[in-house]
C-alpha cells in the first residue's frame, strides 16, 4: 500500500494544479487520473480545442472575406482534417507539459479509474481490472463535470452530439441546431458557422448566456445574428426524431402554444454541467451530494474528515480558472498555509468574435441588491485600434460604486476582451476606484483604451478617439 500526504482524485486543471502545488510545497502526492492523459475535460475535449478549432475557423472566415478589404487576395480551400490535427497536435503538446511538470515538482501521475474506499484509502482501477489502494493522509476530490442530459434527447455522438463530439464532427454539416444559449454552445456554434452551416439556437430562456449582464448579452446576441445564427428563444424541445442523415426535434414555446419540428444535420446539446461523482465511493465515508450533485464545503473541506473537494463539484462556477484557483487554496491550507479564492473576482470569457469578458457584479445584480451605482461605457466604434482594425462591435462598461467610486462590475464586448478583462480583476481585487483606472496611462493605439475610457466615462470625462 503506498503511503502519501495527499492523494488527489482527477488531473484536471484542479487537480493538475493541486498535485504540483503540493509537490512544490514538499508533500508527497500522487494524483489518480483515468483518462490516460492528463489536463482533464479542459485540456483535452474543452476549453483547449475548442480554442484551437476558434482560432482555425476565425482565420478561415477572415481568408474568405476580410481579407480582400485588406488588400489581401486569396481563395481560401478548407482542409477538415489538417484543422483536426492541428487541435489534437496542440493538446498532446499540453497534456505533454503537465507531464513534465508533475516529474518536475515530484508528484506521482497514477493511471486508473480513482475512488474512496473508506477514510484514508483510495482504491485505483486501471482499464485491466488491477487494483491497488493508496494510503492518504489527505483526499481531494477534483473530478470535474460532465454535460447535463435532455430528457427525450438522446447523445449518440453521431447525429446528435455533446461539446464533447461537437469537436470532432467527420465533416462540416449543412445545418446544425445548438440546444442552449450559453457559452459552450455558442462557441461551437461559432466554429461550425463560420466553416460552412447554417446555425440555429434553441434556448428555453428569453434571453442568451442567464447570467451575462443584459445589456450586454443583447448587444452580443446581434453581434451573432448579424453573423447568421438564428435564435429560437422562449422555446423548449421535446423529443428528437434521428435518422440515417439528419435529426428532427420536436419544440414548444415556453409560454405554451403548438409544437413545431425543426430538422438539422447534427443538433448539439449544451445546456449545461454538472458535477461528475458516479462511482467516486463517497457514501464510503459519509459524503451526501445535494439534489444538483454538488458536494458542500467549508473552505473545500467536506463532512468527511481528510476529505477535500474543488472545481466544477463544489459551488462557485464551472470554469478551469476557477478550479485552478480552488486547487492552489485547498493544498496551501492542508500544508498549514492560508488559502483563499474570490469567487466575486473570477472572470468569464466567450472566446467567440466578438469576444465577450466580465468580472464582478451585473447591473441587474446590482440594482436588485439595492445598489447605487454609476456606469461608465465606451463603444470600440470610438477606439482608434478596433477602427484601424475594422474590429467596431461592442463596448466596455464599468459599473462604480456611486458614493465611494469602487469598481464593482466590469463587462466587456468587442475584439480581444478576454485579454484586456484581467486589469479590471486586478484593479478590483486592490478594492480600485473607476478614477485609478482612468488616471492610469495606457499604450496608444491599443484596444485596452476602451477599458480606461469607460473608466472615466463613469465620472463623465470620456475622451472620444
């Protein structure tokens, strides 16, 4: 039985995270991964190729169209399989990486499929049925999630897909319906458009991405309407109909009327995660997960003593930077450390084109708190580099407190937002006011400007580019 100070269930980014962490800090771990490969759902079928196929795609829309406003003249040919490989070439490099890593700061990468047998003990099964138990004085549990089933939907991988198959469709189909108005979905949906289908979105909801704030969601859903999807909202589906070369889901209006048929070559269902602990043997030690599958904690410890849990099973959202941020906090506080995570401070990014960036609290979040506040916003049509660019779609908005001027929101659609987002979660993590972001000097011309002018629009002295 081999002895270790923590032994961590997942080589996700929490996990991944959580077993170098612990190595740097000197404590024997050994992370249980039963994948064959590390990095996770993350790394090897989510946010890393799904941004491979982004990036691909966004370049090929550019070759057949924006390009020849730029002088440029090209007849661009699509190469399906050379795109495919290029994404799989990038995560091996990646997963390739943490291994090096994990030698690097010695923690042990376990192969095999990981669970609690009992306080302390953690059984690992590999794909030939051999056994082994693992003695711990510390357990966590970062085993991620996995897409929530539709009713009357079935996933076959074929013909109607998870984000999972979505990556790696033979062909680029003619027609695809996307299940879900939030970030996964409209990602691919971005991917497969700009390749060549025709896309449409069916979202139970009267708005895209619950959560984002209104305004800017709205602003976002004509940015992707202009691109060619449309948008069935207020609409659930109830049953799906899948033949030898197309799909056809049955829909309702929410608000209740006639059902209709809608018929794709491929419909991907994303509506959503949840946490994935089948088979984790938590019952072993006590654990309950609640009615939506989340395990609770009290700064990541569970009712089991020894017994950690981060990332997408625990609250807080499903996001690999968040779950990051959980791993790095749990091994500090189980090497005595302080360890502690924001979640008002986690952002989030739709890495479509635009993209879309927030941190902190809406407006709609705001006024229901019975917060005065005061808004800031700049449109990148006024920002010297997008307009060089041909990048105009979208605004920066900052939201401040309106007697003590703390930034309290920031949210963000247009070119490269996801990269600018980051100022603002450090800004607002030293408790910044809109006035220190806007006496701030800022590279020109560059987008990150729009960030700063609408920090002083907040105060009402914008200047137009």
């Amino acid at each position: 039985m081999a002895q270790y100070d923590v032994v961590i269930i997942g080589g996700g980014p929490g996990g991944y995270n959580a077993a170098i962490r612990a190595g740097q800090l000197g404590l024997k771990v050994a992370c249980v991964e039963g994948r064959g490969v590390l990095g996770g759902t993350c790394l090897n079928v989510g946010c890393m190729p799904s941004k491979a196929l982004l990036h691909a795609s966004e370049l090929f829309e550019a070759a057949k169209g924006e390009f020849a406003t730029l002088g440029i003249e090209v007849t661009p040919t699509l190469n399906l399989g050379q795109m495919m490989k290029q994404k799989a070439d990038s995560v091996t490099a990646l997963t390739k990486g943490i291994e090096f890593l994990f030698k690097k700061n010695k923690a042990d990468y376990i192969r095999g499929w990981g669970r609690i047998a009992g306080p302390g003990k953690v059984a690992v099964k590999n794909d030939e049925g051999a056994e082994i138990t693992l003695d711990a004085k510390h357990i966590v549990i970062a085993t991620g999630s996995e897409p929530t089933p539709l009713p009357g939907v079935t996933v076959d991988q074929k013909r109607i897909v998870d984000s999972t198959g979505a990556l790696s469709l033979p062909e680029v189909p003619k027609s695809m319906v996307i299940i879900g108005a939030g970030i996964i979905g409209l990602e691919l949906g971005s991917v497969w458009r700009r390749l060549g289908a025709e896309v449409t979105v069916v979202e139970f909801l009267p708005r895209i991405c619950p959560g984002m704030d209104e305004e800017t969601a709205k602003t976002f859903q004509r940015a992707l309407t202009k691109q060619g999807f449309k948008f069935e909202l207020g609409t659930k589906v109830t049953g799906a109909r899948t033949g030898d070369k197309e799909v056809t889901l049955t829909l309702e209006p929410v608000a209740g009327g006639e059902a209709r048929t809608l018929t794709a070559d491929h419909v991907l269902v994303a509506i959503g995660r949840r946490p994935f602990t089948e088979g984790l043997g938590l019952e072993t030690v006590g654990i309950a997960p609640d009615k939506r599958g989340v395990i609770e904690t009290d700064h990541f410890k569970t009712s089991a003593p020894g017994v950690w849990a981060i990332g997408d099973v625990i609250h807080g959202p499903m996001l690999a930077h968040k779950a990051e941020e959980d791993a790095v906090a749990c091994i500090e506080l189980i090497a005595g450390k302080a360890g502690h995570v924001d979640y008002d401070l986690v952002p989030g990014v739709v890495y479509t084109a635009p993209e879309v960036a927030w941190v902190g609290k809406t407006e709609e979040q705001l006024k229901a708190e019975g917060v005065a506040y005061k808004v800031g916003k700049f449109p990148f049509s006024a920002n010297s580099r997008a307009k060089i660019n041909h990048e105009t779609e979208g605004f920066a908005k900052v939201l401040a407190d309106a007697r003590t001027d703390r930034i309290l929101g920031v949210h963000m659609v247009g070119p490269q937002v996801g990269e600018m987002i980051g100022e603002y979660c450090v800004a607002m993590a030293f408790a910044a006011a809109s006035e220190d972001v806007a006496r701030i000097c800022h590279p020109h011309p560059t987008r990150s400007e729009a960030g700063r002018q609408a920090a002083m629009g907040v105060e009402g002295w914008t200047m137009q580019a």
